[in-house]
C-alpha cells in the first residue's frame, strides 16, 4: 500500500529535529547557561576524585549521589527541551528541586538518611523538608510552579499548543 506525499503521517524524527532547530534559534542563551551548568557539575566531579562510603560519611555519600542524579536530570531535560518536549523537561527540573530539599537537610535529618540507605520509614514531605531549611519561599515560589509542568494544569496544556 502506497501512501501519497500529502497524506504521509508525520515522521517523529523530523519533527523532533525541527524543534530542536527553532529551539537552538531562538533559546541560544538558555542552551549556554545549561551547557554552564552541566560543566560546573562535571569540574565538581572531577575535582572530587573518588569517594569509598564508611561509617561516618552517609550524607557525604547521599549528596554525592543525589548531585550525580541531578546531573542526569538537567541532561536529559536539555534533551528533552531542544526536541520541544518542555512540561516533561520543567518535570526533570522539578526533581533538581526536590534534590536540593533532600541535601540541604539530610545532614540533619535521621529519617531521610534511614529512608535513602535502608528503605526503613517514609521520606518527609518536600514542604516539611523545605521548612526545615528555612526554604518554604522556594517551595511556595520555584517548586509550586515546576509542579504546574509536572501535573496536569492549564499552564502544562497550554505549553503544548503555545511554546
């Protein structure tokens, strides 16, 4: 079965590259400064060296692997922002969020050291965690509007019809 040329379905892939084309050109300055960022986190890494988990570095371990985590996600969501996927990378973003909420209170808080370690107990909420950092104006603020990307809102609907 033949299909004519005007009633072919869209190939994905085209799509995708077009995105990324009018993403690249009008998103330039966006692109440096997460480029800057994924470069800031790969010097960390590299000036660190190695690490062996003991005893009395948990949370030294946990930040380790929560900042490594993090990188992953501001990497994928670059690729996932160039193909013209934004509310699934704004979600991606919202995890860098929730990181930040875990390593600025695992230090100090057993129950999230015991959840990530060991499975044993129910991880705080992110308002409870960000209350304890004294960062509920980023909960209520950054974080309420990545979770509008994340779950079902007019501002994650409209985003696919108006980039």
């Amino acid at each position: 079965m033949t299909t004519a040329k005007n009633n072919e379905l869209p190939n994905i892939i085209k799509l995708e590259s077009r995105a990324q084309e009018d993403t690249k050109r009008k998103h330039w300055r966006e692109i440096e400064f997460f480029a800057e960022v994924l470069n800031v986190f790969i010097s960390g890494f590299n000036y660190m060296g190695s690490f062996e988990l003991k005893e009395d570095n948990e949370t030294e371990y946990i930040w380790l692997l929560i900042v490594t985590r993090c990188f992953h996600s501001i990497r994928c969501s670059i690729n996932l922002m160039l193909k013209g996927y934004y509310s699934q990378a704004m979600s991606l973003l919202r995890t860098g969020t929730e990181d930040w909420f875990i390593c600025g209170t695992c230090q100090s808080n057993e129950k999230v050291r015991r959840y990530l370690l060991q499975e044993k107990g129910r991880m705080p909420s992110y308002s409870s965690l960000a209350k304890q950092m004294s960062a509920k104006d980023i909960y209520n603020g950054d974080y309420n509007y990545q979770s509008k990307f994340t779950h079902s809102s007019r501002l994650s609907l409209r985003v696919l019809y108006n980039n």
